[in-house]
C-alpha cells in the first residue's frame, strides 16, 4: 500500500513528567497484516523511544542535581533553540503590549 506515516507528540504533564504519543498512519484502505504488520511498524520506534527516554531521564538527573549550575546556550550547537526562544520572546512581548 506505500509508505507510512509517523507522528509524534510530547506533552509535559509536570515539572519532572512528559508523556511522548507516538502514531502510526497507515493508508484507509490498508489491511492490517496484509498490507502492514503492527509489530514490525513498532519494532524500531520502541527501540529509538527506549533509548531518548534513557537519554532525557539521565539528563534531567544532572538538571536535577545540586551540582547543576544553568549556562547560555551555545551559539554553535545550539542556534536553533536560541532562535526559537528569541522568537517566542518577541512574539509574546508583542502580544502583551510591551
């Protein structure tokens, strides 16, 4: 039947808790197990979710810890997030009348 689609949503849910949504979208007419195999759709992506899950728990651990001291974001590595916080910034001074 093709391609299929994946979709992710996060959704923090609390200061220390974000629940991650994953979607497969098959075609309306595909048959499952015939044109896809639910287990197969899955196999990878609960391989990669395990694996940024361990990832982000161990890097809230170091936020969370006493030693952690909060630095700017690196202008190199980090430019994406530093032009979506800039933009959010503006667009939210712009709207609260500032």
């Amino acid at each position: 039947m093709g391609d299929n689609l994946i979709a992710f949503q996060i959704l923090p849910v609390g200061p220390q808790e974000t629940k991650v949504i994953t979607r497969w979208l098959v075609h309306k007419d595909a048959v499952e197990g015939v044109d896809y195999d639910p287990n197969n759709l899955r196999h990878v992506w609960d391989a990669t979710n395990a694996q940024d899950r361990t990832l982000s728990e161990n890097n809230q651990l170091g936020v969370n810890s006493m030693g952690y001291q909060p630095g700017p974001y690196s202008k190199t590595f980090e430019f994406g997030v530093i032009n979506f916080v800039n933009w959010y910034c503006e667009r939210m001074a712009a709207n609260l009348g500032e």
